[in-house]
C-alpha cells in the first residue's frame, strides 16, 4: 500500500471526518456567517448518491431557463477556502451549490433564507459499493485492502461525511415540505423524464418537453462519462464507474446483506425517505 495514512489523508473536524484535500478548519469557521441567497439551490446528498449527475442536471436546467453559460466551477458549500467562498458573492442567480454535510453542520442561513432543497437519496448497499471503490480510486482518500474493512468503516460511520444512516436519519427529521423535494437515484435510472421533470417544477425552472429531452441526453451516464475528462480532469474515471442499480449483489455477503437491512430497519424504514427507497 503505497498511499498516505488515514490519519494524514483526513481531518476530523467537531466528530466528523473530512478529506483534507477539500476541507479545512478555516473554511468551516467562515462558513458560520455565509450568506444564502432566496434563490439558491442546494442539492444535499451523502457522498456517492449522484451528487455529479444532480449538478450537471441543474446547470442544463438552469443554462437553458436564463440563456447562460454553463459555469461548472466550485459550488460545494464546504470545499474550498474563505477566499473562494468570498468569490461566490459575486455569482449571478441562482447559483447552484451542493453539500455533503449533515444537517446540523450547514450554515443556518441556507434555512433562514428557505433556499429550496433537493435531497438526493440512494440505496445504502449500491452507495457503500460506489463509495468503497472510489476510495480505492482515489490518492486523496484512504485506499483499503479488502471490502469487509471497509464496510465496517462504512456502518460504522468511520468515513468522510459520517454514516450513511446517520446523514439521512437526521435530514429526514429536520425534512420541511414546504422548501425541501427528496428524489432517489433508483427513481431518476428507472423512469428519467418523470424525475427530470419533478426536479424542473421543483426548483422552478420550467422547461419544454423539448427541453427536458436535452437535459437527459445531455446528463446519460455516457454521455457525462464521456466528458468527463473535461468535467472532472483526471479524476472523471472514478466518479462515472458504472452507474447501475444492484452492483452490491456483486459485494456483500448475507451477513453484510442483514446488517444493513437492521441499520435500515432501525433509521430509515418507518421514515417518508425510507419509504421512498422502496427497500
Ligand atoms: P457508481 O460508483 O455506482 O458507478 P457522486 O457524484 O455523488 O460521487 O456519485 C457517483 C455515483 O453516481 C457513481 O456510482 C456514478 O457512476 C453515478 N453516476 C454519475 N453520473 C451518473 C449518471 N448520469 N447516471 C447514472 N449514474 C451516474
């Protein structure tokens, strides 16, 4: 194992671990005081939820809705330095902005503001695959030898953003109707232009039928796959790597298999999220 130690790769900032390479102490700090604006979408997910895919859609819907180009610079809330967020004052509206962060970590003004929300949900057994490869893909994330260390971390919310339950579980209870629309992966893979048009009535970017059949040619697995150089540099490999439902049938052992279904049975099952889940 030729890559970093865990301890030099991540940073644990008030319980919670966080890859050094996109956080600091710094940023936290000024994100206490960043200002959201009324027109702001904020797409919240867990890491390896379709947080990439989520992004292109919205930059599509809203290039097309207000005639502009399609700026896929920094919009993670928690990425970055003070100076780059000082920056983002300066973006026209709506800016686009996407967090991994748990609910009680983000900044109180995105709720004050009711900047609307889009919670993208995905199983938990295709995300702790996606999530184990990318770690293994990834310099700036601890590599691990064998899929069993890794989904202990992973159930046990020893990785970067928390536990997968936890994350959702706390969302869930904070969930309001009014500003926030959760959509699941597996819905958006099985019936596309229903999702896409759910997403365009949420966030008020209405689109014709037309339209809406450029976003999803636009935003298809390969065709984001295929530029991802251009999007994602060198990294695009690790975050477009199949983009299918059920590769954990490919992973876990039964016993793996039953200790998520009693964590989702314990967090989730009883919960509007968990029901959309159709677990
Ligand atoms: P897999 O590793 O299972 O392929 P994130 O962007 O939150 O890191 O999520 C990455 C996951 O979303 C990866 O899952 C990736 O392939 C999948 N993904 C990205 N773009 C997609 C698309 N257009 N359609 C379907 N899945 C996509």
């Amino acid at each position: 194992n030729t890559k970093t130690s865990a301890e030099d790769l991540l940073m644990n900032y008030k319980g919670m671990l966080y890859p050094r390479v996109l956080c600091n102490v710094d940023m936290f700090q000024a994100l206490e005081t960043f200002d959201a604006r009324e027109d702001d979408l904020l797409i919240a997910t867990y890491p390896k939820n379709g947080t990439n895919w989520m992004i292109q859609i919205l930059h599509e819907m809203v290039s097309l809705v207000h005639n502009r180009e399609i700026l896929l610079d920094t919009q993670w809330i928690e990425f970055g330095n003070p100076e780059m967020l000082a920056r983002f004052k300066d973006r026209p509206s709506p800016r686009i902005l996407a967090t991994h962060l748990n609910f009680k970590n983000v900044p109180r003004s995105i709720f004050e503001k009711k900047v609307k929300i889009l919670l993208l949900v995905r199983n938990p057994k295709d995300t702790a695959v996606s999530f184990y490869n990318f770690h293994n893909n990834l310099d700036s994330l601890p590599s691990y030898n064998t899929w069993d260390s890794f989904f202990k971390d992973f159930t046990n919310g020893k990785v970067v953003f928390g536990q997968y339950f936890d994350f959702f579980a706390t969302w869930e209870k904070h969930f309001n109707n009014k500003t926030m629309m959760a959509i699941t992966y597996e819905e958006m893979k099985m019936d596309y232009p229903t999702a896409l048009k759910k997403i365009s009535e949420f966030f008020q970017l209405l689109l014709t039928e037309e339209q809406i059949n450029l976003v999803a040619s636009r935003t298809s697995f390969n065709s984001m796959k295929d530029k991802s150089e251009n999007t994602h540099g060198k990294l695009g490999d690790s975050f477009f790597r199949k983009g299918d439902i059920g590769d954990w049938k490919n992973y876990f052992t039964e016993d793996q298999s039953k200790e998520v279904d009693a964590l989702f049975e314990k967090y989730l099952a009883d919960t509007k999220l968990g029901k959309m889940l159709n677990y």
